[in-house]
C-alpha cells in the first residue's frame, strides 16, 4: 500500500488553487490519519451510532403477580351431635341428681333424724325410770328406817319425864288432856305419862275455875295449840282442849 503524505506534506494542489496533483489520478483526496487513531475513531463512530440507533427499551413495567386460584372446598355444617349430647349428659346429671337427693339422700336424713328423736326419747324415758326407781328405793329406805326406829322406841326403856307444876300465869297457850278437883288425882296422872316419856305441866286453879288442868304442851299462839291439841285426839281421846294460863 502506497503511503500517503500528510495534507501538510503535500502541496497545495487543491481545485481552489488551480493545481491537482498528478498523484490523486483524479479521485478525491482521502484525510489520512495514523491507523491507531482512525481505529479509535471507527470505535467511537460505531459505539455512538450504536447508542443512537439501538432504541430504548421501554421501561418495563412491574408485572403484577398473578392471581393464583386456590380450591376451598365448601364449609360443611357442623354437627349439633356434640351439643346435644352434652345437654343430654347435663339432662341426666340433673335428674339424678334430683333423684338423689329426694330419694336417697333425704330419706336417709329423715331417718338419721327419727333414730335421733328415738334415742332421745329412749334416755328420757329411761332417765324417768330411774327417777321413779330412785325415788321408789327411797321412799322404801324412809319405810323401812321408820319401822326400825318405832321397833327400837318400843323396845327402849321410856325416859322419865319430868312433872312441872305452874305458879305463875305465863300468857301462853297449853294443851290440856285432863282436869280434876284433887290435885293428888292429876298428879298421879302425870307421873303415869311421865314414866311413859311424856312430859306434863300442872296448871293450878284460877279465876272462877276450882279444878286442876293437866297440860302435855304449850305454844306462843292458839292456832298453834290448837293444832298440837288436834293431833293428839286420837291418843288422848276427843276431850282434848287449849287453855291460855
């Protein structure tokens, strides 16, 4: 390949000056350039008609997910088996319940009560039993003691009681069992119960009366008298009476 002078090397030999080189043989005048350059040059060409050409891609837009069909099946009614076999069961629990309690349980209460009252019943019952024993025993010891202490009063040697003759007026009330005119006659009467344990006050004559009482008690007051004198009717005879000496 035949080398080319440089523009600057060559004259001017362009149409404008009126001279052509005999070297061009009538063709245009190439530019010449050192081939590193005119490969950089041819790169730079192609890279901006590369980038001048090549369209831009429209921006893409996001792609929206698509939508995934999922099978759902159909809900299925539930059951109301469960419900009412529980209702059921509390149904049952209750009713048993009930039954329970009316027919075991609170029988078995009535009866723990009527045993109760029974027991009750059975020590008060008993309790009176040995009351009325007690009392009945009693009442025998008393019977029995007051036949042993007659026995031994009979059996006893009576005391001598004493025979007090009156000689002054005392105001008080006197049982009188006998009277007489002789005062020997009353005196022998009164040793009679003196020697039997009795004893006897002698009650002199005094105001319009001339006989000689025989007393066997005295008292503070005539009902007291009276009742003494009373008592002793059925040992003295009915002529018992009460004089106030």
């Amino acid at each position: 390949m035949a080398k080319r002078k440089k523009p600057e090397d060559r004259p001017d030999d362009s149409p404008e000056n009126g001279n052509e080189s005999e070297d061009s043989f009538g063709l245009p005048d190439i530019e010449y350039k050192p081939l590193d350059e005119t490969k950089d040059e041819v790169n730079e060409e192609a890279s901006s008609s590369s980038m001048e050409e090549e369209p831009v891609a429209p921006e893409e837009e996001p792609q929206q997910e698509e939508e995934r069909y999922v099978y759902t099946p159909p809900e299925e009614e539930k059951s109301k088996a469960p419900l009412i076999i529980g209702l059921v069961i509390v149904a049952v629990i209750i009713v048993a319940g009930f039954l329970v309690y009316n027919y075991v349980y609170k029988p078995a209460q009535e009866k723990e009560k009527q045993e109760q009252l029974a027991a009750q019943k059975a020590a008060a019952e008993k309790a009176e039993r040995d009351k009325q024993a007690r009392l009945a025993r009693e009442q025998e010891e008393a019977r029995q003691k007051a036949i042993a202490d007659s026995i031994a009063v009979a059996n006893a040697k009576p005391q001598i009681a004493t025979i007090e003759t009156l000689t002054e007026r005392t105001r008080r009330y006197y049982v009188v069992i006998s009277a007489g005119i002789d005062d020997d006659l009353v005196t022998d009467y009164a040793r009679k119960l003196s020697k039997e344990g009795v004893g006897t006050k002698i009650i002199p004559p005094f105001g319009k009366t001339k006989f000689y009482r025989l007393a066997i008690a005295d008292h503070e007051t005539y009902a007291l008298a009276q009742a003494d004198a009373d008592k002793e009717k059925g040992k003295y005879g009915n002529e018992v009476w009460v004089v106030r000496y």
